[in-house]
C-alpha cells in the first residue's frame, strides 16, 4: 500500500483536480485539503467572519448594559471559541494528513480527528457559553431583562427536544467545524485518481503518436519507392557486373546507416538541418551508381546551418520527387541540386532538377500532401513550399520556414 497522496500537499493542485474559484475568500481552496496552506487560508477566512461577527456582538452588549468591559470581554471570549471551533478539527486533520501516513489509515486517522474535533469544540462552546451567561446575566439582571424560567417539559417533549438539540449540535459543529471539509477531502482524492488516470492515458496516446510518426519517418526514409527496384537491380547485377552491384549495395549500405540511427536513438523526431542533408546526400550517392553516373548531383556542407532543428523526412521527399518525377522519365543525364540559406528570419531550403518539368498532377501527390501537413502543424502559416519552373527546363521545389533555434544534436 502506497504512503501518502501521491501529491505534494505544499503546492496548488492541478487545474483539473481544484473546485475553488480564485476569488480572495476561495482561493485557499487551490490547496490540498488539511494541508497547512489549506489551514492557513481557512483560517484567516473563518476567523476574519468570526472577528467581524463578535464585534458586532460585543457592541451591542456594551450598548445594552452601558458596560464596554464586559463587552469587550464577551467578544474576546466568543473570538476565541468560535475561532477554536472552527479550526480545531481541520488542524487536527492537517496534522494527521501531514505524517503521510498510508491511503487507507490516513483516511481513517482524518475522520477521527475531525470528529475529536467536533466533541472538543462542543465542550469549548458550552464553556464559553456558561462563561458569557455569567458576565451578562448581573447587568441583565440589574436592568431587569433576566429572561423568566420555562415550565419544566414533560419526558416526551424533553426527549424530543434532546433529539432535536444534539441533531442541531452535530449539524452545527459538523459543518462548522470541519465536515464540508471532509467531504471535499474525499471528493479531493477521486478527482486526483481521476486526474491521474487522464495524465497516464494522455501520456499512452502520445506515446502511440509519437511511434506512429517514428513509422512514418521510417518508412519514409527507410521504404521509399527506390529500395526494391534498388535490390532487384544488385541481384541482376551480381552476374553481369558483380563490381558494380557490390559498389551498389555498399551505396545502400551508407543510406541506411544515415536514416536508421536516427530512430533508434529516440530522436528520430528531432533532427538538424546537416543531418537531414546527409541524408540526401547518401540517397543521392545511392542513386547515382543505381543509374551509372547518369546522375549529378550536389549538397551544401552549409557548416553555418547545420546546427539547425528541421524537422524529419521533409527534404528527402523533395529529393525523391526530384529523381522520380524529374530526372527518371527524362533520357540522358540529369543534375540535382540542393541549395540552402538564411534570409533574415527563415531559411529557405532549394531542391532543384533539370528533368521533365512541371507536368500535370505533379504537386498533388502523397508525398507532397503529407510534407504540406507536416508544415501547417508545426508552423502554421510561418511555413510553405512552392513548386515553380526552373529556367533552362526542370523544376524548383522551394521549402520556407521560420528559423529555430539550434538543437543539441550533433549534426
């Protein structure tokens, strides 16, 4: 069995788990209940009512028998009896809550407290009472006010009345003294469970999130369209000419180190700029010798970028669409070229081919969509990417975003 709560009884409770508002008089509630800043503001609340009260009390009686002494000590003695019955069986509770005791005794301890509290405080009121009746009663007498002596009850009205009297007590101490809280100390304890459960459950989504990104990544940079045509060509290379399939597959042998890594590690979501070109640049090293040199390519070191977060698989797609869409359909040599660089607050990231061009549906594919999506969630309107024409025949993918702030990975 677990000690304790489970929470700190010196901090606020959680948004979700407080039912105080934040006004003045409330907000001590924001604390665990029975916890020593909990005493503390139900205390300084009961007692500013209370001292407001006995003034009052205190006044009239001077008033009444035109002596401030035995006024003032009236209002002194019901301040501090009122003052005691209100705080004496939350401060026993709090006590009890503070020795972090078990769940299941701590329960039991709190209600016993509270309950010692309220005998306690029906004792400290019939003192007081008696000692009041006793200041008041000569000068009420000397005024002629003494109240006259009911008749005597018979037992079954007595017994009624006995009933009633001790019902009254224990709704008057109960609630004064300690009750409500008691319920809210119960009611504390399911919305915190609850709380807790919410945490545990939000915490499991986004871990089931966050591998369903790590997937995504994963098959973007891992599975993409080239592997098995990569794979089908090493094996009808391997008789005809085994130096280049070997060349091949030492090719494929760099791409993956470069992407596989990264998820591994548990950073696969938080990458840099250089690592997300060295992964070009493996791709495209990889696609050259799968071609025959027909490609040429280039990526920039950018050693003042590289430091940056960018966010995963974004570039590697753009490359991809460079070679599928534009270098593959075309016969004849090709030439990719990556390009970045910072203007002022964004940095502008270049994929550019001299293929086949724009052509119709090229910018509404897969692949493009999910690098669009990507974008709006983490940078909203901060962020676009255009497809335009490049001079001289080809096409210029042109990735912006705001610049952030660099990342403790190592590019």
């Amino acid at each position: 069995m677990s000690a304790g709560p489970g929470y700190s009884l010196r901090q606020a409770l959680p948004a979700e788990v407080l039912i105080g508002g934040n006004a003045v008089w409330s907000r001590y509630r924001q604390y665990p209940v029975f916890s020593a800043r909990w005493l503390a503001g139900r205390s300084l609340l009961f007692c500013s009512v209370i001292a407001v009260v006995v003034v009052f009390t205190g006044t009239g009686i001077s008033l009444a028998l035109q002596d401030p002494g035995v006024g003032l000590r009236v209002a002194l003695t019901q301040f501090a009896a009122f003052g005691l019955m209100a705080m004496l069986g939350p401060a026993l509770a709090t006590l009890v809550r503070h020795r972090r005791w078990p769940e299941a005794r701590e329960r039991k301890a709190v209600v016993l407290a509270v309950l010692a509290g309220m005998v306690l405080s029906y004792g400290i009121d019939r003192v007081a009472s008696a000692y009041v009746e006793a200041l008041v009663h000569p000068g009420l007498a000397a005024l002629g006010m003494t109240p006259p002596r009911p008749p005597e009850p018979g037992a079954a009205l007595k017994a009624f009345g006995m009933a009633l009297n001790v019902a009254a007590l224990v709704l008057v101490y109960g609630l004064f003294g300690g009750g409500l809280a008691l319920r809210a100390y119960f009611s504390e304890r399911r919305r915190w469970d609850g709380h807790r459960h919410a945490q545990a459950l939000h915490a499991l989504e986004s871990r089931v999130h966050e591998a369903d990104l790590r997937l995504g990544v994963l098959q973007a940079q891992v599975e993409p369209h080239f592997l098995f045509n990569t794979l089908a060509s090493v094996r009808a290379l391997v008789r005809q000419d085994p130096a280049q399939a070997e060349a091949t597959l030492d090719a494929l042998v760099d791409f993956l180190r470069a992407s596989i890594p990264r998820l591994r590690d548990g950073r696969g979501l938080e990458t840099t700029l250089g690592q997300q070109l060295d992964l070009c640049a493996s791709y495209l090293a990889l696609m050259q010798v799968r071609t025959g040199d027909r490609l040429a390519w280039s990526v920039p070191d950018a050693p003042e970028l590289r430091a940056l977060a960018f966010p995963p698989s974004l570039l590697i797609t753009l490359v991809e669409n460079a070679v599928k869409h534009g270098i593959e359909p075309r016969p004849g040599p090709g030439r990719i070229d990556v390009r970045a660089h910072r203007e002022g607050d964004a940095l502008e990231v270049r994929v550019e081919d001299d293929g086949a061009g724009l052509q119709p549906g090229l910018g509404s594919g897969m692949g493009l969509a999910n690098v669009r999506e990507q974008l709006a969630q983490r940078f909203g309107a901060q962020a676009s990417l255009e497809l335009q024409p490049r001079a001289g025949g080809g096409v210029v993918a042109r990735l912006r975003l705001p610049v952030p702030e660099p990342v403790g990975v190592r590019a």
